[in-house]
C-alpha cells in the first residue's frame, strides 16, 4: 500500500517499531516491539524514524505507559530487525545476541548488563542494571573520621543494668 494512501486512511495510529535501549558490541539490549506516536503524519515518522532522528512518544508493547524516545538508543522500523529467535536477532546485517530488558529497566539511565536466565527450560537472557560502578565507588570511599561534635552539656548515659 503506498504510503500516502495509508497516512490518509489511519492519520492518527503509531508507527510499528522496535525498541532498543543499549546496543553492544555483540548483545542487541531490546525492549521489545512498539509504537511511535507523535502529531506528525506516519509518513514523516516513519522517514525520522529511518534516518534515526525520531523524537516523540514512544509505546511499548500492550503498556499504558508513554515513554520519550531519549530513553532509548535506537528505534528501528519493525521492518529493519529480524528477530530469528528467543536469543538471536538480524539487525543492520549483523546477528546479535538478544538481552530481553524488563519493564524497570525501560526507564534507567546507565548502563546494562547481559545474564543468562531459564525460564521454562530454555535459555534467555536477561538485562540488568550495571551496579559495579556504584559498588565500586561506595568500597573506595575512606571511612568517615570526623570527630563526634561537643555535646554541649549532654552525655550518653550508661545502660541500666536493673
């Protein structure tokens, strides 16, 4: 169907997408399927999106939830990524490892992390937020040696041993 006839018939619905919050060297982060929503027609959508400079409200699957295309890495048309399985994915002509990113992850801003996961006796894997900067971090801080304010008359009492 030509694209103009389909702007006509259907002005206001999204543009079929996948959503990708990190790519990695060889592990495709992904969402999942969505949509791009916007006041633009489909047509001029769909060409921001191809040219990867989409910005607008973004659907993902059946959510409620609207979320802004800054969230995401890369917003690909449904048509330029090739899910062959649970775990692979053509993208860009190149196979990646899928990372499945749960709904809490859909809304952070850092970096992702792959883990291997069964569920229902198949292997998938999973993506999680990236803490080891954060552990990092808090294990090189010094321990606090401020000196105890004076107490300006106050002491603690000792415990009654009654």
């Amino acid at each position: 169907m030509l694209d103009w006839l389909r702007d006509r018939l259907a002005p206001r619905r999204g543009v079929a997408i996948w959503v990708i919050k990190q790519l990695d060297e060889t592990t495709l982060h992904l969402c999942g399927a969505g949509m791009a929503e916007g006041t633009l027609r489909p047509s001029r959508r769909r060409r921001a999106l191809a040219e990867g400079r989409f910005v607008g409200p973004i659907r993902i699957g059946d959510h409620h939830d609207v979320l802004h295309s800054d969230l995401f890495a890369r917003l690909p048309l449904r048509e330029s990524l090739r899910l062959i399985n649970e775990q692979q994915a053509e993208y860009q002509g190149r196979r990646f490892r899928v990372s499945w990113v749960p709904e809490r992850c859909w809304r952070f801003d850092g970096v992702l992390t792959s883990h291997p996961q069964r569920s229902d006796g198949q292997l998938r894997f999973v993506s999680h937020e990236d803490v080891e900067a954060i552990r990092a971090k808090t294990a090189s801080r010094e321990p606090d040696t401020t000196t105890d304010a004076p107490s300006r008359g106050w002491t603690l009492a000792d415990k009654d041993d009654n």
